[in-house]
C-alpha cells in the first residue's frame, strides 16, 4: 500500500525480467513471411513463461515500458534497435500485461542497447503502471507554429 495525498492505494504493479535471448533486429527483407511468424510465437512463448504468476490483475492502461538489449557485437542502429522491441511488446498485450501498444496506453516506450561480455546476451524488459498524468510523451509534445 501507499498512501497518496493522505488515502491508501495500492502500489503500482511493476514487472521485470531478464530473457537470454535477443529478439532479431530488423532484417524484415532476408526473413520470409514463416520466419517472422515463428519469431513472434517464440516471443510470445518466452514473454507468457517469464511473466508467468506475475501478471497484473487486470490489463494495464497506463505503463512505462523500457527494453533493453544486451549483445556483445557493435551497437545496432537505432531504428532497427526500436523495430526489434516490436517482438517483445506484442506479447505483453497478447499475454494480458498491457492493454495496447499505442502512445495512449505506452507514454513512454524506452529502447536501449548495452555491451554484454561475449556469451552474455540476454533482454532485459521492464514494465511499469503509471497514472495517465506520467505518460510523458516527451520534448516532441509540443506544436510548430
């Protein structure tokens, strides 16, 4: 419990967990159309596993989601580095986690990329509830005259 401008609520859900595995990174034009699938039903088998007991109550509407993926190799671009994350956010809503993937639900989706030793990649995958007044859409929140 946590007590809020002086009423009793409960603490917001949060779920962490680490995968030894990496999802691919956008190699959307060597991978055909059987491979792709066989991809998001293996993330979908891992994210359902690791989450497992630990799902929330109902699905959130509101979260923070940051994946981080950590590999050995050179730094990925980072367009296919957030293209990668798709695998592992459509499961979180396939497995009751998250309501949606859009900016209403995900305020802020946070993708990033650590050296690993050789041998050691795994993603880490953090998911956090928060208050629709958190989802901070960040500095591009803001109109061109």
């Amino acid at each position: 419990m946590v007590i809020e401008n002086n009423v009793f609520r409960e603490a917001p859900y949060a779920l962490i967990i680490s995968v030894p595995d990496v999802p691919p990174l956008n190699t959307a034009s060597d991978l055909t159309w059987k491979q792709k699938r066989n991809y998001r039903k293996k993330w979908e088998k891992i994210i359902f596993g690791y989450s497992y007991n630990q799902r929330p109550t109902s699905t959130l509407r509101h979260a923070i989601v940051s994946i981080t993926r950590h590999t050995s190799g050179r730094a990925p671009d980072y367009d296919n580095l957030v293209q990668s994350a798709k695998v592992v956010v459509d499961p979180l809503i396939k497995c009751g986690i998250i309501h949606d993937d859009n900016p209403e639900t995900i305020g802020r989706l946070v993708v990033k990329w650590r050296k690993s030793k050789t041998g050691y990649k795994h993603t880490t995958v953090y998911v956090r509830e928060c208050r629709k007044d958190e989802l901070d859409l960040g500095p591009w929140d803001w109109e061109v005259e």
